[in-house]
C-alpha cells in the first residue's frame, strides 16, 4: 500500500507535467518571455537582445511557429510572443492571436533591432530577454524549464514575484514535486490502486487535444506526413496505427498547427508519443474509460521517470523516453503488472537508446514511429518470454539500475554529442 503524502506526489507530477502547450515548446517559451518582457516595459520594445542555451537554439531553429503564417526561427518568437502580450496564457499565449496581431508579426521583426546570443550556461534550458524602450530597460530569465520565471525586472527593480509560478507542491526547492520519487514499482502500484479524481480532468484533456492533432495529421498534409504513409487509408494493422496516429500528431504539430498538445515532460512530442497509441489500443481492444487512465498514468509516469534522469534537453531523444511509457501503458492495459513491465521497459531502452536529438522539425515523426516500435517490440519480447539482460550493453540486472544508466549515458556521455549536433546545426562544424 502506497503511503497517503507518495500518492500525492504523484498526483502533483501529473497535474505539474499535464499543461496544454500550442505549437513547439521552446519556441513558445521564448515567446511567453518576450510577452513577459512586454509586460513589465510596458509598451512594445524597440531593442531586445535574446540569449539562449544551445538546445534552445537547436529546437527553435527549423520548427514553424503557430500563427504566424508559416515562419520559423528565434526572432519570429519573439515578436509573436510581443505582439500576443498575454503572457497570463503561458504556453497557450500564440492561440491569443488575431488576424490583426498576426499581420504586426513581420513588421514587428523588422523595426526592432533584435540580437541573438548563445548564452554559456550549465544549464540546458536556459533563456535570458533583455529590452529597451523610452529610456526604460527590463530582463527576463526563464531557466529549468519552460514556465520557470527566475528573473523580471524592470529599471533595476525586481519583479519576479509578479510572474513566478506557484507550484501545488512544495517538495523541492522550486515547489515542483519531487520527481526522483519516481520508481517503476510504486508507478504501477500507483497506476493500479490509486483513487485518480484529482488527475482524471488531466488525463480526459490529454485524450481530447492529443487524439484530435492526431486526427488533423492523417486528415491533411503536414511536414513529411509520416503519419499518413503508415496509416494508408486505415488499412494498418493495429501496431501500424498506433505508430501512424502518434506520428501524425507531431507532423502536424512540427508544421505549425495551430491545434494546442498536452505536452509531458516539457514536450508535446513526447506527450504525444506517451499516449496516443495506448489511446488507440485502448479503443481497438474496447477498454473502459477507467482502464484507460489507469494505463496512461502508467505511461506518463513511466516517461518522466525516464526523462528526471536525463534532465529536460539533451542530445538524447526524448520521443525515446516516451515510446517507453506508451509500451508500458500498452502492457498495463492488456493487465501487466510490474514484472512485465519492468521488463518491456529494460527491453525497449535497449533498443534505441542513444538516437540523437537535432532539433525539433518533421523529421521527429518518423522518430516517433520508431520508438512506439520499440516499446510495442519489448512489450512483444515480454510477452514471448524474450529479454536482454544485465550485461548486454548498458543494461544493468534491476530496471531502476537501467533507467539510472540510461540518464547517465544522456545526461553525461552525450555532452560532446550535443555540442556538435549543434555546431552543425549553425554551420560551425569544420
């Protein structure tokens, strides 16, 4: 029986990683910084200078931002997020948009005099906005992660309060609940026995707006239309639709569509590989409602275990991360417990760990499809008797013993890995 205050934590991480987010969330964030920076000038800046950690850069790089008519890059970030000047809507603030504030974007971009700087920074999720207007200066800093405000300030005089989050935990330092609670075991206990009132208007709207992106990426065309060359017409067979769905909502969400996600880990990407195919699944083998949130939780809650470990970007694909969460929840929803799903876990990490992360654009769809693949595969192996073991690569005997090398082969061994992904990104490498 899990203790009354660790049920709560779990709880709070689903209600804290749950948020619903338009569009690609690095791009969004400098965005709510910018509406931020507007806000505290009080009228539309004529100078900003913007710096950015390097896997910032490389997310917003070739990605198109929603509602601005199909342009991509930094700049028209941060004239959106300006322009929207709601920065109250967080990562929703570009669904603000008129057809008026839209046709300000562009000339916005090229009145104000805008810089872009690479900040040098420990951290991997790092932005800094400085703006000039009428004599007056503000900065804003938002670090950790996307909706984390750690500095506004406008003439020297602190404003941070105004605009820093409040947390429904108070478990950390940052009153985020404690993620490094997270084990496999007492995710399944928790996903199996736990009273879900609290977290089921989470995980309804998670199906709502993933499902309905999914949907609009195999009704039109977006980006590489991954989704749509593994669906043809429906004619798939359940382990290809599961793949097709999921990819089709990040074809879409990659191309700017304006359709918000409900993100996981910072990611909409990842939010949508977690749980689109247990959705599809669910649907296929005709689950209740309440067999389907439980085996969502599975999957979500797996998914952030996975990621704590490997911090919020990182050369390692996060998509990977998640197509074990969605094995997990598939495996929870056809009655696995923790032996099996352990092992589906150890089995699927084993497959792909290690794809690289440049950036999000459409080519993250066809990743996707790949690690739904993988966490279907080391489901399939579980269920034939099949699994790597301790020893075979970086899978260590114990799942948690897994999971803490994959962070460590993420977080530590692909530092260098990053760093040229992004050189090369930027046309630095020799």
């Amino acid at each position: 029986m899990l203790s009354a205050a660790l049920c709560r934590t779990y709880e709070n991480i689903l209600i804290e990683e749950l948020r619903p987010a338009m569009g690609c969330t690095e791009p969004i964030a400098i965005a709510y910084a910018a509406a931020i920076l507007r806000d505290a000038l009080g009228a539309d800046p004529v100078a900003i200078t913007v710096g950015l950690s390097g896997n910032i850069i490389k997310n917003v790089k070739s990605v198109i931002v929603p509602s601005t008519g199909g342009m991509h890059g930094i700049e028209t970030a941060v004239a959106a997020g300006v322009v929207a000047a709601c920065p109250e809507k967080k990562l929703e603030l570009l669904g603000t948009l008129t057809e008026a504030d839209r046709a300000r974007i562009a000339p916005f971009k090229d009145a104000c005099r805008m810089t872009v700087d690479e900040l040098v920074t420990p951290c991997t999720f790092d932005l800094s906005l400085r703006g000039e207007v009428d004599g007056h200066t503000a900065r804003v800093r938002i670090s950790e992660h996307h909706t984390n405000v750690v500095l506004v300030e406008r003439d020297g005089v602190e404003l941070t309060a105004d605009y820093a989050e409040r947390g429904n935990a108070a478990d950390t330092a940052d009153g985020r609940a404690d993620r490094t609670l997270l084990n496999v075991k007492d995710i399944v206990d928790f996903a199996t026995e736990a009273d879900l009132t609290r977290v089921t208007p989470y995980l309804r709207r998670q199906i709502e707006m993933n499902m309905a992106i999914a949907e609009e990426g195999l009704r039109n065309t977006y980006g590489a239309s991954i989704g749509k060359l593994l669906y043809r017409d429906g004619e798939a067979d359940l382990r290809t639709r599961a793949k097709a769905f999921a990819a089709a909502g990040s074809d879409a969400r990659m191309s700017g569509c304006e359709l918000p996600v409900c993100i996981l880990s910072g990611s909409g990407n990842q939010g949508i590989t977690a749980s689109v195919p247990v959705v599809v699944f669910a649907r296929e083998k005709g689950a209740s409602e309440e067999e389907l949130l439980r085996a969502l939780v599975a999957a979500d809650l797996i998914t952030v275990h996975l990621k704590t470990g490997i911090g919020c970007l990182s050369a390692y694909c996060g998509a990977i991360s998640a197509g074990c969460g969605s094995g997990a929840g598939i495996c929870f929803l056809d009655g696995g417990r923790y032996y099996e799903i352990a092992h589906t876990v150890v089995n699927a990490v084993a497959i792909l760990s290690g794809t690289i992360c440049d950036g999000a654009k459409a080519s993250c769809a066809a990743k996707i499809a790949m690690a739904v693949e993988a966490g279907l595969m080391g489901y399939e192996m579980t269920c034939t008797k099949r699994q790597f073991y301790g020893g075979d690569g970086i899978v260590t005997k114990g799942v948690e013993n897994t999971i803490r090398n994959v962070g460590k082969l993420a977080r530590d061994g692909m530092c260098e890995t990053d760093k040229e992904i992004i050189r090369i990104m930027l046309g630095k490498a020799e």
